[in-house]
C-alpha cells in the first residue's frame, strides 16, 4: 500500500475515514441524547425518594445511589452487557426454550449510562430542592394548588433553574462516558477512529482526532447550555 | 372550592398507616433485597472451588496492580498540578492561556481516549522515541562462570530509551492518569486557594510574611481543608476510572476479570469484582468523611 497522505485519509469517501468518523459521532450524539431524558426522569425520582419524609424510599433511593456511583462504569456496563442476556435467558427458558438473547450494544449502553447519570444526577436534585424554602410549598398549598399542582407550577421551574448548572456537568460527563461504550463494540466515534487507526497504521492522528471530536462536543454542548440558561434567567427577570 | 380547600389547604398531615409512599418504598426496599438475596444467593449456588481457586490470587495481584496505579497518578498528578495551577492563577496572559488549555483538553475529553492517544498513539513516533534515550546504570545479569556457580556481573551501563517506557501499558497507563489528574488536581487546589479570603493575604503581608511563606503558613492550611473532599472525590474517581486500563491489556483488578470471563464465561468473574470495586469505593468515602470530621472539629460549636 502506498503511503497515503493525511489529507487523503482524512478525506469524505471510500478513501478517506471521515464519513466512517462522522457517522460515529452521529451514534455518540444520539447516544447521549437518547439517554438523558431516561437519567434526568430516574433521576428526579430518585431525588424525591431521598428527600421524602418515609424512611424507607430514602433508604431505597440511598442505595441506589451508593450502588450505581460506586461501580465503576466499565464494570456496570459488562455486567449489563453480559449478565443480562443470562439472565434473560433464564427466564425465557419457560417460555421458549430453544430462543437465544443478544443484548443490543446501543441498548445496553443507553441503560447502563442512564443509571449512571441518574445516580449523579439525583444528587444534583437533591442539593436543588434543599435550596428551596419551604414557604414555596406552603405558598402553593395556600392558594389551593394540589401537591402535585405544587410541584409541577411552582416547585420544578425553580428546581431546573437552581440545579442547572449541576446538570450540565453530569450531561458532560455522560458525553464522556459514551465512549466507554465503544468497548462492548458499538461503532461510535472511538471505535470507528481505533478502526481507521489499526487498517491505517496512523493512531496518533485518528486518535486525536477522536479526542478533538469529544473536545468540540463539549465546546458546543457548552454554547448550548449557555444560551439555555440565558433564555431561563430571562424568563426569571420578566416576570 | 371549600371541600377541596379544606382538604388540601394544611400541609399534608404525619404519615400513619399505609400511606402510598409507604408502600412504594416497601416494595422497593423489598426489591433491593431480594436482588440483593439473589445475588448472593447466585454466588453461594455457582460457588466454584476451582474458580476461586484459580482466580482468587489473580485478583488479589489486579488488586495490588490497581492500588499502585492510582497511587502513582495521584502522586505524580499533584505534583504536576502545581505549576498548572500556578499557571491558572497567573495574571500573565500566556502561563494562564496555556494552563486552561491544558485543564480544557484533559477534562473535556474522555479518559479512555487520553489513555487510548498514549498508549496505541504515540507507537505512531517508535523511531522518534526510540532515539531519545538516556544512559543509564543497571543491574547486569548474573555471570554463570560454573554451572553452579553465579557471580552477579556487576553495574553495567544500559540504553534506557522514551519507548522502552512507553511500550509497556502500565507505565502508559500512570502517564496518561496522572496527565488527566494534574488537570483536574489543578482546579481543585485553584478552588481551595481562592477560596481564601483576599484579607487573609492582606494581613499576612501586613506582617511582613513574604508570599511563600503566607502561602505554606496561612493560606495553605485553611485551603487544603475546604480541598479534602474534592481531593477524595478525585481519588474514588481515579479509583473507578482505573478499570478502564483493562482495555489496554494491563491486568489490574478489571483486567484480570476480564481474562476469567473469557475464559470462563462465568459471569461470577463481574460480580466478584463489582463487590471489589464497591467495597473498596465505600471504604473510601468514609474513610475521607472521617478525616474530615476530625480536621473540622474547631470549625464546629
């Protein structure tokens, strides 16, 4: 094989890795996004369990987080990837003896970094609604809001704006931990560079390109979230 | 409204009884027993003396392997983080333009790629790195002058080159943490420091202290103890993140797993591990808290 220039490797088309690049990062973007509402959903819950009055959901809550911000990532997600399919398995085995199960990689991922986030999220929550007096509540209550009404109008809107700023480093860090996902073989960004690196022979570049993708994800993800907060504290000064 | 007002104007009364909630976390308290059973119940059921036998010291020699590998990068990532915190809180435009560039990409992308750009990177610079080198005095090998007897040969001097270091995964595994710690050990001494009251600074020159010393005597010691929990957190981090040096076939506590999964296929090799993982993550936690009770204790009436 002749020696290729970089410009031809990193080139869009049958020559070139860029689409193969560009395609992973469409995979860890979607990824990323797919995940979040799920995170942001258990995690809230788990939040309200920690801070509930009934000893035995902050017990379950507390575990959850113990658990799930103890382990490391990459041991959460090959337990996931491998153990559920036993599992599932298992059970299936009653039903349909002769079927077999594959967990999808995007799948497994998507559960696994959702409980991770979650479980960092809820601490982000958690410190939120303990910046919330308690007269908010009881100014809802007095006006004949329900508690969920309460919840909904006047304690979530402060909620999202207080725990903003945790949530944005939980939604970086879940940005970081897709590639972690790479390892049980989803061809996202990390793993389609390793690919172009070992047929090219060219590691140091797709490598840092790879790392440059990550760094403008969160350069980007960065304007974002900005211009998202600048749109609630208007919202905040309007009123 | 009155017969909705009345009911929901109070703050909803002490719960007694079986309100919702109350079973809700029952039944998930429940739930993590019996997961928790089923686990353990898992273990005692698939216990096998043959795996345990076989893995158990590869476990504890992952362990070991694990242990140093933080160790290492934690030492070696505070020491690097002075001058980039230095650099940070520089007013020169250059030192702290290149410091927060330093901390920008060490945090803003992910460790395993950092990792991956050290260790399957920089093989793409084998000559280059083969050409530095440094000479240095080590140990020969024993001269077999019989066949049963040895005398060790001595000091020889040996060519120790950069790729001799590199092309050994646990040293690019240290390199790569301990690059990635500096930069988030940097902004957390940055965070300690400035969280010092400027007056602090004002009345120690007042003195007549010069600036080292009001850092190591007045600064420091009121900076390290709002730093302790950071700190800890960043060695459970670095704790949890060393698994992923597994994948460049170190054979610390997740890499040895890994081999006993593959050859095995015995899912006991994860759990094993994840309880490892778990106990040693929660042993730390506390341990921090503990410390940090104790060097509170004059903060607290």
């Amino acid at each position: 094989m002749p020696a290729q220039s970089i410009w031809t490797l990193l080139s869009w088309g049958p020559d070139g890795w860029l689409d193969d690049i560009a395609y992973g990062v469409i995979v860890t973007v979607l990824l990323a996004l797919a995940t979040l509402p799920i995170g942001l959903t258990i995690g809230f819950f788990v939040a309200l369990g920690k801070q509930s009055e009934e000893p035995s959901l902050r017990l379950a809550a507390n575990i959850y987080t113990t658990v799930f911000r103890g382990l490391p990532e990459l041991v959460t997600l090959f337990l996931f990837f491998f153990g559920m399919p036993i599992l599932l398995q298992h059970l299936i085995r009653y039903f349909r003896p002769e079927a077999t199960i594959d967990v999808n990689s995007f799948f497994a991922g998507m559960i696994v970094l959702a409980l991770i986030f979650s479980s960092y999220a809820s601490e982000v929550f958690l410190s939120a609604f303990r910046a919330i007096p308690k007269g908010q509540y009881e100014g809802g209550y007095s006006i004949g809001l329900s508690k969920w009404q309460t919840m909904r109008k006047v304690i979530l809107p402060q909620l999202l704006r207080i725990a903003f700023p945790g949530l944005e480093n939980c939604w970086l860090s879940l940005l970081k931990d897709t590639s972690l996902v790479s390892v049980v073989g989803l061809a996202e960004t990390l793993r389609n560079a390793g690919v172009a690196a070992r047929v090219t022979k060219h590691s140091f570049l797709f490598y840092s390109l790879a790392a440059l993708v990550f760094l403008g994800l969160a350069v980007v993800s960065s304007f974002a979230t900005s211009a998202i907060l600048r749109s609630l504290g208007n919202r905040e000064a309007q009123r | 409204m009155s017969a909705t007002a009345a009911m929901v104007e109070r703050p909803p009364p002490r719960a007694r009884g079986w309100p919702r909630r109350r079973i809700i976390g029952y039944a998930l308290v429940c739930l993590w027993i019996a997961f928790g059973l089923g686990i353990v119940s898992y273990l005692f059921l698939a216990w096998n003396a043959a795996f345990f036998a076989k893995y158990a010291p590869a476990y504890l020699q992952g362990l070991g392997v694990t242990l140093s590998l933080v160790a290492i990068s934690m030492v070696l990532g505070a020491i690097m983080s002075l001058p980039v915190a230095y650099g940070r809180m520089s007013r020169n435009r250059i030192l702290s333009g290149l410091a927060y560039c330093y901390v920008y990409f060490f945090r803003g992308t992910p460790l395993l790629v950092q990792t991956f750009l050290v260790y399957y990177g920089l093989g793409s610079f084998r000559p280059e790195l083969s050409a530095v080198g440094l000479y240095m005095p080590v140990v020969s090998d024993w001269f077999q002058l019989l066949p049963h007897v040895s005398i060790p040969a001595g000091l020889a001097i040996g060519r120790f080159t950069l790729w001799d270091f590199f092309k050994d995964a646990f040293n690019c595994g240290v390199f790569a943490f301990a690059l990635n710690t500096a930069a988030y050990q940097a902004e957390i001494l940055r965070g300690a420091i400035e969280s010092v009251p400027k007056g602090q600074w004002e009345g120690a020159a007042s003195l007549g202290l010069h600036k080292l010393q009001t850092l190591r005597k007045i600064i420091l010691p009121q900076a390290l103890i709002v730093a302790l929990r950071p700190y800890g957190n960043e060695l459970i981090l670095m704790v949890k993140a060393s698994a992923i040096v597994a994948i460049i076939t170190v054979y610390d506590l997740m890499g040895n797993a890994k081999l006993a999964f593959a050859n095995s296929f015995d899912i006991q090799a994860y759990i094993w591990v994840a309880l490892v993982y778990l106990v040693m993550v929660e042993l730390l936690r506390h341990a921090v808290e503990w410390i940090e009770r104790r060097i509170t204790i004059h903060l607290k009436r």
